[in-house]
C-alpha cells in the first residue's frame, strides 16, 4: 500500500437544489482524479443546505436511505468511475421517525464499506439539529480502503475529543470532519481544535466547511477548509473563507508512525485510571 496519499476535499456554496449540488460535487471529484487524488470528502448534508438553521418539518424531505438512496448509489459509480475512496455525508432515514446525520464510505471500487451517525447532536440558535437528527449509535468505525483506514466525525462532534481517541484506538490514519459552522460562533475554535486533536491522536484530519451563506439563516459559512497533520501542522495552505475551492494534499502516512515513535501518546496512555471521565 502507497505511504504517500493524495487526498481531496470540497468546500462548496449551495447551489439552490440537490440535483446541481450533486453534479457540482461529482464535477469537483473527477477534477480531483486528473490531479492524481485517491480519496475525497465533503461538508456536511453535503447535496443539501444547511436547513438546520430553521425547525420546519419540510426539511424532512432532504432524508434518504443509506446506502441505498440516490446519492449514495449515484457516489458509489462516482467512485468506480475515478478510482477514488469518498466520504459521503448526507441526512438518512433509516426508517419512521428514525433520522441520522451520517456519512457512507465508499471504496474506490465502488464498494460501500459503511457510515458513521453523528453522535453528538447540537440544539442551538442557527443548529436546531436536535429536531432533526437522532444520535449517532453506530460507534467509531474505521475502515480498511484502498488508501488505508479512514475514520469520519462530523461537526459538533469536534468538539468532544472521546471520539477522536475512539477513532485513533480504533487504527484511524485519516479522519474526515465533515462540518457546517458559521463565522462569529467557533471560528477562533476552528484552527486549534482539529490541529489538536491530530497532536493528540497523532493521526491525519481533513477539516471540511461549507462556504458564504444560504437561504434559511444568517449563518456566514467561512470555509477555511484544511488538511492537518500528525504534528499539528497544516499541510499546505489553509482553503479561502470566502470562495469555494478543491483543495488537493500529498500526505505521508509514514509520518504517522514517525510521530507515534517520537511522542508515544498510545504508549503512555492510562484507561486504568481514567474510569471516571464515563460515569454520568
């Protein structure tokens, strides 16, 4: 398997409906192939808005299976198509009344391999996702692809640094956080937080935000999309917070064993002692 791998993320402005959104974000995947990428992830509800703004029941309409709905199906011969690993996200329902935000995995021959459900589930002016989105009860998966193990967490989620450890106990070297959050709010978060959670758990993260702003709020989406490294270094420069861009990043993985070696987090951690941190 290649040390080496070169990964894609998209941070894209809402079109105004699924379909345009979808074919913008297949267009940007197929220019990430002719650019040698291996894997590519998107935002959040990636061929929706961020409809979360607003607690409307007609929102509801955005849901589908995973993976048998349209846009999973229709990624899945994207994938075959450029050879690519992807990371899906996008509102499931799973079945009456059960409604996840989730992202599928899909292998670079199309196979799917699996999603991760949110876990943790804001309810906050502009982030009503609690009337949306149950929580996440899958777990931490992280899955064997074509370029190596991949984890995804999503949003919120980044704020809770369990699931990072989670994901890096579980064999992560690249973790994919899909993301929708607005200048103002957590913008001074958003470059120290994944950064550290990298340091932490000595793996890759690809941060993704949406970008500008859409017609159900006055969330200001600022991009600034990145990948960061095991050190904690950005790798490349960081996406603009105005436009919406492809970004496209050589990682090697065998820093990932360097920094293990050097710092030794895994070695000298202690659930022995850490019993508290799970009780209620």
């Amino acid at each position: 398997m290649a040390r080496v791998v070169r990964a894609a993320l998209v941070q894209a402005a809402w079109t105004g409906d699924t379909e345009s959104m979808i074919a913008k974000h297949e267009e940007h995947a197929r220019a990430a192939a002719r650019q040698g990428a291996r894997v590519i992830g998107f935002q959040e509800v990636f061929n929706a808005p961020y409809f979360c703004q607003v607690q409307d029941p007609e929102h509801y309409r955005w849901a589908e299976p995973v993976p048998d709905g349209p846009t999973v199906t229709r990624m899945r011969t994207l994938a075959r198509e450029t050879g690519m690993v992807m990371v899906v996200p996008v509102f499931e329902i799973e079945g009456p009344g059960f409604y996840y935000n989730t992202a599928a995995v899909i292998d670079a021959d199309g196979t799917y391999l699996g999603k991760y459900r949110k876990h943790h589930i804001p309810q906050l002016k502009g982030f009503w996702e609690k009337y949306y989105f149950k929580p996440g009860n899958l777990g931490w998966p992280v899955h064997d692809t074509a370029v190596g193990r991949i984890g995804v967490y999503i949003c919120y989620d980044r704020h809770f640094p369990e699931g990072w450890r989670q994901l890096g106990l579980n064999g992560a070297q690249l973790v994919y956080n899909p993301s929708a959050t607005s200048r103002g709010l957590s913008g001074h978060l958003w470059q120290l937080e994944q950064p550290a959670a990298a340091v932490a758990n000595e793996y890759f993260i690809a941060a993704i935000n949406r970008v500008g702003q859409e017609e159900y709020g006055d969330n200001d989406f600022y991009g600034t999309s990145y990948f960061v490294d095991p050190r904690g270094q950005f790798v490349g420069d960081v996406a603009s917070d105005k436009e919406e861009e492809l970004v496209v990043r050589d990682l090697d993985f065998e820093l990932i064993d360097e920094v293990r070696r050097q710092w030794a987090f895994y070695r000298d951690r202690r659930p022995d002692a850490y019993e508290g941190l799970v009780r209620p």
